[in-house]
C-alpha cells in the first residue's frame, strides 16, 4: 500500500513500486499446553520447528509417520513474553509508521491457538496492539498537532486547516452533545444481513471492565523522528463478518442498537488504496484514548463459545492506526497550509479469525455458517498468496482473486503496492491439533515466498530549514524569561519608518495628537509606496535572474525524466532477462539430469552389451567343439558302418554264388537225364559255362552275346538327354562293355569318370550312371541312370533322377521264363510296375550343400509318384 500524500513535487502517487523488494515474513508463536496434553511440535532451533503425527492423527491414519520441519523467519517457544514478541515483531514496524511507511501485521492460526491473546494480551501483559499505541505516543510526545488540525476528508484523505480553526471546531465539538451518527443509507448492493442472534457482542475477557482496569504501559521510546513535521494519530476499527465489513466505532442513537451495525462498503482511493468507505476515524492524543476507542469496538466485536475456545471470535478484526503527517512552517509554528504536503502512513493489525474443523469444534446452524465463512476468507487469502507466489516464481500473470473475499480486497494494496508485511503464526502444539497445524505450516511457508515492495521513506523537501520547531521553541522560552525586556527581532532590511508615535489623546480637545499621527500615517503610506515599487523592481530582478536557473531546472528535469524512463526500462530488461536467466537456468538443471539419465543408461547397456558378446563368444566356441566332437562321431560312425555293410555283401556274396552252383548242378543233371542229344548237351554246356564265367565275375563279355538282340524294350521313353547340356557320364571302373547297338542317348562331349568329383558334378549340367548286376536267371543287366544337376539354393548341387534305362543280355537258349518275362515288360500295360520302381528310384537324389565335402541322398520326387499313383 502506497502511503497516502499529496501531489509534491518529489512523490507523485501513481509512482510505480518501489523495485526492492522483501519477503513476507513470517514468525511462529507457540501457546503454553496443559500438563496432560500430549505435544506434537518440537523447537528445533530459532528458526525451526518439528511435526511428529500423533497416532490417530489424519496423517498417522494414512500412513504418514513422516516428521516435517518448518523454517520461520523466528520461532518463539512458549517462554518468550509478550515484551519481547513485541520486540521483534511489532517495533520496527512502529517505527515504519513514523517514517511514513505503511505495514500491515496479521496473526493467523488455528482456532484457540492464541491470535487474540498475541494481539491484545491481558492489562498487566499487554499485547502487540496496546503496545503499539504506547510507544507511539511515547515517542511522538509534543510533536503532535492540536486536536482537528487535520480532518479526515471522508474519501482516505486528510485535509489541513489553521490553529485556530481548528481551536474553533474544538470549541464547537466540546460544548455539543455528543453526535449521533446517522444511519448510512443501505445500498442495494450491500443489503444488511439480519444479525445472528446468538452470536453475543462482547469483548474478551482481556478487557473484562472499560473504566476500571489497570494497565501496564510499555515504556518504549523511539527517537528518531523528523521534529519539523507536526503529527496525529487517528483509529479505527472494522470487521468482517461472513464477508461483509463493519465499523466497530459506529455511532448508533440507542433505539438502534438492537439492530446491529451498518455493513460497509470498500472504496478505491485517488492513488488506488483500499478504504472503508463511511468509516469512522477517531482523532486520538493519548494512549488511553485510543484504548478506549478499542475498546468501544472491541465490546461490538463478535465472539462465541466452542469446544476448543470460550471466547472465539467469530470475525476478523482490523485495528488501523492512522499517523497523520505535515512540515512546520518557516517559522517552526505551525503546520504548513498545504493539503499536498500531508503525507499518511498506515499500520494495519489483524486479527483473523480461527480456521476450524466443524467436528471439533461441534459448532451447529449459525456457528456452523460463521465457520463456513471464516474458513472461505480463509482459503481465498490462501489462493491469493499462492497465485501472488505463482506470479513473482514462475513469472506468470495469473489474476490474483482480491475481489474474491472482502479480507483480501482490502489488503490488496499491501501485497500489489508498496509496504511492509508480517504474519505470525499461532500454534497450540498440542496433538490434538495437528491436522489443522498442518494446513496452518504449509500457508505460511507459501507465504514466506511472496515478495512485497519496499516502502518508500517520506521526506519532505520543501527548502525549510531544518530545526524550525526548536527554533521556536528557544524563541518562545527567551520571550518567557525575558517578558518585554527581551531583544527585539533583528531589524528589517526596509522598515515603513520609525516606531508609532504616542496615540494617547490628552484631553478630548487635543488638537496635536489626531494630525500629528495622519502626518505620521501619510509618511510611512509614501514609504510603504517606494518599498512597494522597490520591491517590485527587485522581484523583477529577481525574477530574471531566476529565470535562467529555472530554463537550465527544466532542462534538467526534461533529462532527468527521460533518464528515469530510460532507467525504468533498463531495469524492466533487466528483470525479464533475470526471469529468461532464472527459467534458462531451470531448463539448463532439466537437462543436466535428462542428460546424466542417459549417460548412466548409456554405461548399463554397454555393459550389459559387452557381457552378452562374451556369452556369444563362449556359444560360438561351445558351438564349435561340439560340431568338432560331432564330425569325428559321425566318420566313426560312417567307416563302422561300411566296413559292416562290405562284410556282409561279400557273405551274401558267396551265398549266392554256393546256392547258384549248387542250382546249376542239380539243372546239368536234370538235362542229362531227361534229353540225351549230345548236341544239345554240349550248346548247354557252353551256355553253361558263359553263365558260370558270368557267375565268377568275370569281367570280360562272352563272346556269344555281340548278336544277341538288344534287351532294351522298344518303346522304353528315351532319355531327355539330347541337348547341348554338359553331361557327366559316372561309370565305375569294373563296368562292362555290353556291346550292344543301342546306346544311351547322350552328349557327345559327355565326360566319362568312374569316381566323380564335387568339382565335376559342380560343372555339368546332367548326370549319368552306369550299374550293371545279375539278374536272378543270372542275366547281366546294365541299368543306365539319368539325372538333372540342379543348382540349391545354399550354393551347392542336386542330382534329381529322371530316367533310367535298362539293357539285359540274355542267353538265346535260356528258358521260356526269360521269353515270358521279357513279354511282361514288352507290355505297356504290364509296365506299370517298373515304372514305379523307377520312380521311386529316381525320386532318390544326389545333394551337395555348399561348403560341404560329401555328397547325400534326399527324396526329391516324393510328390510325382503320388500324382502317377492317381
Ligand atoms: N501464549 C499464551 N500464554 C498464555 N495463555 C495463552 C497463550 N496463548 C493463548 N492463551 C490462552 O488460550 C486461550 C485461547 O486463546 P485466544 O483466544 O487468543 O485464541 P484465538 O486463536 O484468538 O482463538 P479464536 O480464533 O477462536 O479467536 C485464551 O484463554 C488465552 O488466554
């Protein structure tokens, strides 16, 4: 709140605030508990305190056993008195008053926790508020103005009239009756809320009796006040009960009592200042005057009875103390007669009232409401000090709800203005009021957040000498003591002439007297004349030669406004710049943090990284010892197993032989008995012998078999083997020349190997083997295999069988089992059967994989002999 003064020269009143600011601060008061009570605060330090949640609390309830600590711009423990709270508190604030500060102090708290108790204390104990208006009177002493020298202008301002003026008023007032104030007309806006009917106006015990008591005063003296100003001190005192305000101090004639106060409203001032609009503003000279003034308010003030206080108030008091200050004129007489040259200061002592939880306090119907309205005001002051802390942390420009609550409206001033602000917090430390204790910590450290503009010191430089009033006074005291003997004033620098003459008349027909003092008169009028025109022509002169001054003054001040503007602006830059610092900087903490997250993540999945290669590695190595154990397992396996399988086809070998000679044997007797043509006998006998020659295994064709017809079934499909392919022909080196016409159709360029090699098989195209066999008659059967080489996918070769021809070399004179056979097989229709089994047989093909050294059979036709078996 901007201190209310006239429109001087040196302070505007729309100045901007000030650009230094301070926090709220914020003091915590603990009350003494009874003996049985159990605690739930510890004083840590001076500036701290713990809260331990009793069992049964809220928090204890939900789990929270958690200690808080609170931090306090001072913490007093319950054996600090009265005094020295003052002390601390509420002096230096006094002595902001009288520099022409505004402040405003606020005790806030549970209820019962001692708000009013802080503010008022007991008559041998007083409080912060009696002791305020002790040492302010103590301290202003004779400085103060008479009584109606300044009179409040009804609109937050003060106006100023002479001493004797005011003398006159006095007169007027004290030989009056006293006034009765009339009713303020009811705006449509503010009806009168019907009174509650049970709430009793009464003050506390605190002042239980307004004449009798006996008061101790505080002593205290601050000297360093400015002696050339003349002060006053006015009071007044309002409430706010369920949102609305009332003056405590209004004058009611008597028929109206029972009707209860007039609500108020609130006003804006020509600087923007909160009022009381109508409020009755009490000129006070003593500190008993101002107590009784309190306590004429305070016996209308609404207390009530609850659970947790006998006497509760029930509204939120606001005690102003309003000082009232102007310069002496050059003499060091009186006031200056210059309405812009008061300047006013304001201190503000509030007392809320309790925030209350309804069940333990068991209020019900109107105490209930009340409580609504108290804890609303409440929440709004709370919501205004966070969105105020918002606004100055975070830079936002959030609307902070002044309006909301008519507690904050008329604060709105201290917090958007210049002034200085105090709270202190009450606190009952005992357990049964955590919960609300609680609330109570967090509201004030929010509020040690807030910042408010410095107030500014009033000095009033109007080019008067200082010590005026002790110039006076020295003058009046040597006018005491020396009565008419004393020195005359230094003479003037012009005087209208000599002293009068003596204007006694002698007799009534004194002819010399009456002319001799017209003489007398019409001389000084002819020097008053030339002094008049003397002092014109010298005005004149100095007018000139102030002029020049005044040209060079104006300039200056042209320079020095555009100077402050251009400071103003620097200082706005500088600000948003510490604003863009302060986020950059939080920005900056954010990412710092984001950053070492990822660095720390960074090192956990390298590490992670580095184990999960050496565990592929030691797969890897796994991996290869195994296929190592593997591969040797299987050529032991693979030699075993073809060492068993060539000893057992040379057993089945030599059975068959054994068997086929004992056959033939028995079939050379058997024709020698039944035919006995020795011819014949001997072409057996020669067909003996090829077929046992061909039995031994011998590897040279019998000659008999060159015109032999070839065994090949004439309409056996040919070979799809006649292209341009690059063939390999595989016949193994023990294969037999079969003499015979009909050749398999093939390349010509086909390569003949008896063993061939991944290398051969990788360059042709088609493959071709050879098999020769005895057939169960003892035949030669050579079996010619035809395949496709396919390139795999993995790089390697396919050898799937497509075809396969067969040659059987038969004894003319063999049996008709040779002719019937091979009538079967010239027999389409018969074929299927070999047909078949080439097909299976050629579904079996040769693969090569890439990067492999041997070659394995796979089904590769499975599906072609289904579709032919359909
Ligand atoms: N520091 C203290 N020393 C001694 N007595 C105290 C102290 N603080 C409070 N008390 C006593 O506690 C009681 C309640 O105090 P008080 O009325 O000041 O509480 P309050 O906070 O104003 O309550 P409400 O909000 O209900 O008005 C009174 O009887 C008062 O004398």
């Amino acid at each position: 709140m901007k201190p209310t003064r006239g429109k001087t020269p040196k302070k505007t009143p729309r100045k901007p605030p000030s650009c230094a600011k301070d926090p709220v601060e914020v003091y915590c008061r603990l009350r003494p508990v009874q003996e049985d009570d159990e605690l739930c605060i510890e004083v840590i330090n001076t500036n701290t305190i713990q809260l331990k949640p009793p069992e049964g609390s809220h928090a204890f309830r939900t789990g929270n056993y958690k200690e808080t600590q609170h931090f306090f711009k001072f913490v007093f423990s319950e054996e600090y008195s009265q005094k020295a709270i003052y002390d601390s508190i509420a002096l230096p604030l006094v002595e902001d008053l009288l520099h022409g500060k505004n402040s405003l102090l606020f005790m806030y708290g549970v209820t019962g926790s001692g708000k009013t108790y802080t503010m008022q204390g007991t008559p041998t104990d007083g409080g912060v508020l009696p002791r305020c208006l002790d040492v302010l009177f103590n301290s202003l002493g004779d400085l103060q103005a008479r009584k109606y020298v300044f009179k409040p202008d009804r609109v937050n301002g003060m106006d100023v009239q002479t001493e004797a003026d005011a003398m006159l008023e006095r007169q007027k007032k004290e030989l009056m009756p006293p006034p009765v104030a009339p009713r303020t007309p009811r705006t449509p806006r503010a009806p009168v809320t019907p009174r509650t009917p049970s709430t009793p106006r009464r003050p506390k015990k605190a002042f239980p009796d307004l004449d009798n008591f006996v008061r101790v005063p505080d002593p205290t003296c601050l000297s360093t006040i400015d002696e050339d100003n003349n002060y006053a001190i006015f009071v007044s005192y309002v409430e706010i009960y369920n949102n609305q305000i009332f003056d405590l101090l209004e004058e009611q004639p008597y028929s109206l009592h029972s009707k209860g106060l007039t609500p108020r409203n609130l006003r804006e001032d020509h600087i923007h200042n909160m009022y009381v609009a109508m409020c009755t503003e009490v000129e006070v000279k003593t500190t008993e005057d101002a107590y009784k003034v309190f306590l004429k308010g305070q016996a209308k003030r609404k207390v009530a009875h609850n659970q947790l206080n006998t006497e509760s108030s029930r509204s939120h008091s606001v005690f102003n103390i309003r000082l009232v200050q102007a310069p002496l004129d050059s003499l060091g007489q009186e006031v200056i007669q210059d309405k812009d040259q008061i300047a006013i200061s304001q201190l503000s002592l509030v007392d809320l009232a309790g925030s209350e939880r309804t069940h333990r306090t068991n209020n019900t119907g109107d105490r209930l409401k009340e409580a609504g309205s108290i804890n609303a005001s409440l929440m709004t002051l709370r919501t205004c000090i966070e969105t105020l802390r918002e606004n100055q942390t975070e830079g936002s420009n959030k609307m902070v709800p002044y309006r909301t609550s008519k507690l904050t409206h008329l604060f709105k001033n201290y917090f958007d203005g210049e002034g200085k602000v105090r709270m202190v917090v009450n606190v009952n430390p005992s357990a049964k009021d955590f919960d609300e204790t609680t609330h109570v910590m967090r509201f004030a450290e929010i509020t040690q957040e807030v910042q408010v503009a410095r107030p500014t010191e009033i000095r009033f430089d109007i080019g008067l000498t200082p010590g005026r009033r002790k110039a006076n006074e020295e003058y009046k005291k040597l006018l005491e003591e020396n009565g008419y003997d004393m020195p005359p004033p230094p003479p003037p620098l012009l005087t209208l002439g000599p002293p009068f003459p003596l204007l006694q008349l002698s007799d009534s027909c004194d002819e010399e007297t009456l002319p001799h003092l017209v003489a007398f008169l019409a001389e000084r009028e002819k020097r008053r004349r030339i002094m008049e025109d003397e002092l014109a022509r010298k005005q004149g002169a100095f007018r000139a030669m102030l002029v020049e001054p005044d040209h060079e003054l104006d300039h200056l001040r042209t320079a020095n406004t555009d100077l402050t503007a251009k400071l103003s602006s620097k200082t706005r830059e500088c600000d948003r710049m510490e604003k863009r610092i302060r986020s950059l900087e939080q920005d900056n903490v954010v990412l710092q943090r984001t950053h070492n997250m990822y660095e720390k993540d960074k090192r956990d999945m390298a590490s992670e990284l580095s184990e999960k290669e050496k565990m592929i590695q030691m797969e890897t190595q796994e991996r290869a010892r195994l296929k190592q154990a593997l591969k040797g397992a299987v050529t032991n396996q693979r030699d075993k197993w073809e060492k068993e399988c060539n000893k057992r086809v040379r057993q089945t070998e030599l059975k068959l032989q054994t068997e086929m000679w004992v056959r033939e044997e028995k079939l050379r007797q058997l024709k020698q008995i039944v035919q006995g043509h020795e011819e014949e006998e001997s072409a057996k006998k020669a067909a003996k012998e090829v077929l046992v020659e061909s039995f031994n295994r011998s590897r040279s064709p019998p000659a008999q078999r060159k015109n032999n017809p070839p065994p090949v079934r004439l309409r056996h499909r040919r070979s799809r083997s006649a292209s341009n392919s690059v063939w390999i022909d595989h016949q193994p080196t023990e294969t037999l020349n079969t003499e015979t016409v009909l050749q398999p159709n093939k390349s010509k360029n086909a390569k003949r190997v008896s063993n061939p090699s991944m290398k051969d098989i990788r360059k042709t195209d088609n493959y071709m083997l050879t098999h020769q066999e005895e057939d169960s008659a003892g035949e030669l059967e050579t079996k010619i295999y035809k395949a496709d080489v396919i390139p795999t996918r993995g790089g390697g070769r396919a050898v799937q069988f497509t075809d396969v021809e067969k040659l059987r070399s038969e004894d003319p004179l063999s049996s008709t089992l040779g002719r019937s056979k091979r009538r079967v097989e010239d027999d389409p229709a018969e074929y299927s059967g070999e047909w078949t089994d080439v097909e299976t047989r050629c579904a079996v093909g040769l693969e090569h994989r890439a990067g492999s050294s041997s070659v394995s059979a796979v089904h590769t036709v499975a599906n072609k002999k289904h579709k032919k078996s359909r």
